[in-house]
C-alpha cells in the first residue's frame, strides 16, 4: 500500500511553490532587483532563500553581499514587482485545484502553513480561486518561528483540532520538509525549483512529479479515527 493511501485526518500544503505556481515567477523578480541595486544573484543562494522566512533571507543575502546589502529595499522592490506580475491572476500548480476540491468534497480538514506573510498569503490564494477550500491559514505572523521550524505545522494542525501524526504535509522546499517532519506529520515533497537531496528525500514519505501524483491515493484513503467528527467541530468555529 502506498503510504498516502494510509489513514490520515487532515491535510495540510505550503503555499509558494506547491499550491500556487509562482516561485518561478518569484525567482526572475529576485535577479533583476538584485542586478538592479548591483548585485550578482546565483543559483545557489537563491536556491538557499526557496522557502526561507523574510529573517532567514535577510541573514542569507547579508551573509552572501555584506552587510551593506539593502534588504528593506530588495524586499519593498520585490513585493512591488510581485504584486505587478500577480495582478491579473496568480497560477496554480498542476493538480492542485483537482486535489484540493477531492478532498473537501471528502469533508477533510485542510489548511495552509507558509513563510509568507498574512497580507501576501490571503491575497494571492483569493486571487488564485483556492482560498475557500482552507479551513485555516497559518502564515508567518501567526508564528514566532518560521520553517524549518515545527511552529507552522503545529500551529495549523491545532486550529484544526487534528494531531500532527495524522496529517499529511505537501512541501516543495527543503526547510518546509523539514518543518513539516519535525511536526510529526507524514511529509510529501513535490519539488519545484529545488530537488531534495538523498537526506531530504529520506524526511519524506514520497517525493513526487505534481499534486495530481497524489490525488487517487489521497482520495480514496481511509479517514483516521474521528476525523469527520473533529472536522465538523472545526467548520463549526469558521
């Protein structure tokens, strides 16, 4: 059996990268911004900054260019340009849309837990069409630490009412695997920009190609016990 066909009671997904296709887009703002305030952006270190909270991102680039790097400034120009680029419509990764509606047609807790802060996440799920599928949304402002810290994890499988040993996770980056192990939780990397390395890949129990991957075996899975009932009580309190 596959192991996201065991039982589970709750479900829960990063945003950037695994439900919403936009670290791409992301990645191509970070370049030119950075080129535009001379600096020489890598692969490397962007690829270090996948997934990171905006402190761990300013401690990279600081580390990376000297502490004369403007983070304020790369940070005000980058949301600037996300918000041009993210105006008319925010993608979605293949398979999420699918995954998510399955699964709460199935009346499954789901919830969201990302390093993205609360004005950036609500705006670009509403305007993905995906935020109404969520019975909560943990973002950094919801936590004291951010991935790969527990903290996310264990916050959103609280407000769930569910224990973090019955809840899936759905990563594409390597410090929200880890955050999402150190949870407890059965952890699935859908790697975008950033494939896991064979430590990584062995925090999870399956790396895969998209969400559309996991969508038979998470839908026809068993629930854990009480499972609806917790989720009743949850919907309950929205």
């Amino acid at each position: 059996m596959s192991p996201l066909a065991h039982p589970f009671d709750a479900v829960i997904f990063d945003m950037d990268g695994t439900l919403l296709d936009t670290e791409a887009v992301f990645k191509a703002i970070v370049y030119e911004v950075c080129t535009e305030l001379g600096f020489a952006m890598t692969d490397h270190v962007h690829g270090r900054m996948v997934g990171s909270s905006h402190e761990a991102t300013a401690g990279l680039l600081a580390e990376t260019f000297g502490a004369e790097f403007p983070y304020e400034l790369f940070d005000e120009k980058c949301r600037a340009s996300m918000y041009v680029r993210m105006a008319d419509v925010v993608p979605v990764k293949t398979g999420a849309v699918e995954l998510v509606s399955a699964l709460r047609e199935l009346d499954v807790p789901l919830a969201v837990a990302t390093s993205s802060r609360s004005h950036h996440a609500l705006s670009h799920l509403k305007s993905a069409g995906v935020i109404d599928y969520f019975d909560t949304i943990v973002t950094r402002d919801d936590v004291a630490n951010p991935k790969p810290h527990p903290e996310p994890y264990l916050t959103a499988a609280k407000r769930l009412a569910v224990d973090p040993v019955h809840c899936v996770a759905f990563e594409d980056s390597v410090a929200g695997v880890r955050a999402a192990h150190a949870a407890g939780m059965r952890t699935v990397m859908v790697p975008d920009l950033v494939h896991p390395s064979e430590d990584v890949a062995a925090l999870c129990v399956a790396v895969l190609e998209s969400l559309a991957h996991a969508h038979d075996h998470l839908v026809s899975a068993p629930r854990a016990a009480n499972g609806l009932q917790k989720h009743l009580h949850v919907k309950s309190k929205r």
